[in-house]
C-alpha cells in the first residue's frame, strides 16, 4: 500500500522534497549513486 492510498496527511520530510513521488524516487537515486557507475563519456 502507497502513503497516498492511506487516510494520512503527507507531510513534507525536506522542502527538496515536495511531491510524494520524489520521496519514491529518491532511495533509489542513491543507491545509483552509490555504484561506480559514471555518468561522462570519455574516449
């Protein structure tokens, strides 16, 4: 079950984190950040 099917009130964890999508999004994010991969393309 999500936060938003639940009868709560979302509150904000950060003011970067506005919307309850962010907040899904962002472990995810981290765990990315995390790896060793490299978003540049060297030659």
């Amino acid at each position: 079950m999500y936060y938003d099917e639940t009868p709560l009130h979302f509150v904000l964890p950060s003011p970067n984190m506005p919307t309850l999508d962010t907040v899904l999004v962002y472990p995810g994010a981290c765990l990315i950040e995390g790896t060793n991969v490299s978003e540049e393309f060297t030659e």
